[in-house]
C-alpha cells in the first residue's frame, strides 16, 4: 500500500474504504461478510474509512465491527455533518453525539461537511455558529480534521475552500469529469493552498466499468498494459500528486485484494504519453453517444439570467452515455443545487452565449431540448420541492 500525507504529515493510504455500499441480507448490513472485507483491508494496509449520517446501517455497521475486531487505533474514522437537515445549533450537537454512539468511538478524526453545492450552505452553517462549534470539538479532541464534501461548479468550490481553513476536501473526480464540479481546476487549487483531496467516484458508481461503450471494452480488453477499466481509472487518479487518497465502495474480498494491488502499483508519475492517450481515446468513444458537443470550457458564462449551461448540457448528455436516472441525478445534484441557479426556461434568448461558444452549438435551441428531457413534468414538481428543501435557511 502506498501513502500519501494529510496536511499534519500523517500517513493516509492512497486507496480508502467508502463504507456506503456493504452487502445487504434480508434487508440489513451483512456484519460478518463486511468485517472480513474490513479486516483484509486493513491487513492491505487500507487506514481510511469513509461513512456518513445518511448511508443507511453504515455507521453502526463500522461501529460494531470496529469495536469487536479491536481495530480502533489501526483505522481512521471519517463521517459527515448533514448539513442539509441542520437548523439551529442544538441540530449540530445532536447528530454529532448519535454518530459518535452508532460508531462506538468518542472521537472522529475526519469529519466533513455533507454534499455542499453553494456557499449559501455554507454561510448558514457559519450563521448558526458551526465555526465556534468545530473549534470546540477540535480542542476537545473529538475531531481530528475537518473537510467538507462537494458536488457543485469550480468557483463555488474554491469560493468555500477559501473561506476556511480547511483540512481536507473531498470532491467527484475521475477521467470523465475532469472539466466538471470541481473538476481539476479545483484540485489544483486545493493543492496550491496546501489542503489535500480525497476521491469520490472514482469509477462514477462503477459507470466506467459496467457502463462503458462495447468498443471501449474491447479496447481495454486488447490493450498490451492488460489493466482492467476499474485499474485504468484508478491509476489516472494515483498518478495526480495532487490525489491524497481514492474512495472505492468495496463489497467483495476480491474487490478489496484488486483494488489494493492496483493501490501498491500506481506511484504520482507513471502515466505515459501513451497511456493518457488512451485514456482520451475511451473518453471519445463514450462521447459518441452524447446528444451535444459541449465541452465544458464555460466560455458561455455567465449567463445573464442564471443559467448553467454547461451543467445542463452535461446532465442531458450523461442521459445518454449512461442511463437516464443517473444524466437527472447530475443536473439537479451538480447543477440545481445552488442558490443562484435558473431552469433552462428562464432563458430569454438573448443570444451572449452563443457568440462565445468556441463549438459553434445553437445554445438557445439545445437547452430548450435539454429542459424537456431533464425534466419531464412528472420530474418538475420533485425538483422543485428537493431544492427548496436543501437551500432552505
């Protein structure tokens, strides 16, 4: 296993263990399947463990194993604050203290800032005094390191990584979503100000293994490197320095050995040419089904009336390239989810971003093809309601 360090100098392992996908019996976490998984990865070397308030059992299924395996002082704990349900600061200490109790531990040594996608959630956390509150419990010893999870655009990314002093972060990031959320511009930027990142979707929920294109399978499968579709976006991931350390939601013992061979055989650098060729040549072949030439560069921007249009396109196009559920869940989690953001109606067609667009796309006309799809009208009520909810003050 190999280590990268966290902004104390600590030793964290390249390859962390999510814990929101354990196996599930007759409805409930399989504990006894789980804790041999967890145990192999720690005898890999594995010292991160990644849950949240919301992944159903998690917390009290890595809670009860960790307390009857004894592992405690092997592992690091991280959890998440859902700041989306938080009104008042007595919020705070109550789902504070329940995660402490279903994890079994009095402490948490990386504690994030659940799915934030505007700095307006984040102002009404600092509102309600989330601030005093983490430095407290940094005293007290009972957070290590404080971060915050993100889905979102670039600059509201860096807009709430430089607003505090922040530990670490932990943004959506893999060969296909390079220009988008934080994108590398953000993990670039993170690194600059000496905050580590952590991985999410390394794979994009397994979407570029399961849901790859026929001919880019039998691409990987014919390539000379013999790396499955899971190791090449691992190891696109392990050769950024700038990756601190890569979740991966692991179920299997095999997952677990697989994924911590890759993990002791990707150092920072050793992508050639070669290979990020490659690599562009499966992105083509999984954008050949996409429904519009947009490459994310955001020349368009700012729209005038609020509009993303990049993110919009991005979600219509993930509706294609992947599945229909997954191209709406983007364009309302990435892409909706922010205070200042406009449904693709709210153009008046003016025509600004269409002289910018270096693709030459008829923007006016594609977004109104977009809207339709993204959201039909059985979808439009539910949108709705989510955004208000999770932007509510």
């Amino acid at each position: 296993m190999q280590y990268r360090k966290n902004k104390h100098g600590e030793d964290v392992s390249i390859l962390g263990y999510g814990c929101m996908r354990f196996t599930t019996k007759a409805g409930r976490i399989d504990i006894d399947k789980a804790e041999k998984e967890i145990l192999a990865a720690v005898e890999a070397g594995v010292n991160y463990f990644d849950t949240a308030y919301i992944y159903t059992g998690s917390e009290a299924a890595l809670g009860e194993i960790v307390e009857r395996t004894g592992i405690r002082e092997k592992i690091n704990i991280a959890t998440k604050l859902p700041q989306y349900l938080i009104s008042n600061s007595a919020a705070i200490d109550k789902y504070f203290a329940e995660e402490l109790s279903r994890l079994r531990t009095n402490y948490v040594d990386y504690y994030l800032m659940h799915h934030l996608t505007d700095f307006s959630q984040w102002e009404k956390l600092k509102a309600i005094g989330i601030e005093d509150w983490i430095a407290k419990r940094k005293a007290s010893g009972e957070i290590r390191n404080i971060g915050f999870s993100f889905h979102g655009t670039t600059e509201m990314f860096q807009k709430i990584l430089n607003d505090y002093d922040w530990d670490f972060c932990m943004i959506q990031y893999n060969y296909l979503d390079e220009v988008a959320q934080a994108g590398k511009d953000g993990l670039k930027a993170a690194a600059a100000k000496g905050i580590p990142v952590w991985i999410m979707e390394p794979l994009r929920g397994g979407k570029l293994v399961n849901l790859l294109p026929e001919a880019a399978k039998k691409m990987i499968a014919a390539h000379p490197h013999g790396w499955s579709a899971a190791e090449w976006g691992f190891r696109w991931l392990y050769n950024q320095s700038e990756v601190t350390c890569v979740l991966s939601g692991m179920n299997s013992l095999e997952m677990v050995q697989e994924n911590a061979r890759i993990a002791s055989d990707a150092p920072a650098g050793h992508f050639t040419k070669e290979d990020f060729d490659f690599i562009s040549q499966i992105i083509a072949e999984i954008k050949r089904t996409e429904k519009v030439g947009c490459t994310g560069c955001r020349y368009c921007m700012p729209c005038p009336k609020g509009i993303d249009i990049p993110g919009i396109f991005r979600g219509w196009n993930l509706m294609y390239s992947e599945t229909k559920v997954s191209g709406m869940k983007d364009y309302f989690q990435t892409t909706l989810l922010r205070k200042d953001s406009a449904f693709a109606t709210a153009c008046i067609g003016c025509g600004k971003c269409e002289k910018h667009c270096p693709q030459e796309i008829p923007i006016r006309e594609m977004l109104k093809k977009a809207d339709k799809d993204l959201r039909p009208w059985y979808v439009r009520p539910i949108m709705s309601i989510g955004k208000k909810f999770m932007l509510r003050k």
